[in-house]
C-alpha cells in the first residue's frame, strides 16, 4: 500500500509542474535536409 501511495504521489506530482502549456513564439523551422531509400535482408545464392 505504502508503494502505491509513492508511485501516486510521484505521478501527480510531475503533472503541470510549471504550468499550463503555452504555444511557442514562432514555429518550429522546418529542417533542411530530407533522407530516403530502401532496404532489403534476405539471402543470395548465385552460382554456389
């Protein structure tokens, strides 16, 4: 029971510890670099 009480207590605790949330200034920059391709796994078997 004793752990319970700790594990709410610490959950509780941490929710809103500096407030209500506020929207950021300005947006997120939106980065500039982009990665894309494709992977495979599996096994070859030419000419063994």
């Amino acid at each position: 029971m004793k752990y319970l009480a700790l594990i709410a207590a610490l959950t509780l605790a941490a929710c809103g510890v500096d407030g209500a949330p506020q929207r950021p200034e300005q947006p997120a920059p939106k980065p500039g670099v982009s990665v894309s391709g494709d992977g495979r796994i599996g096994v070859r078997a030419d000419g063994l």
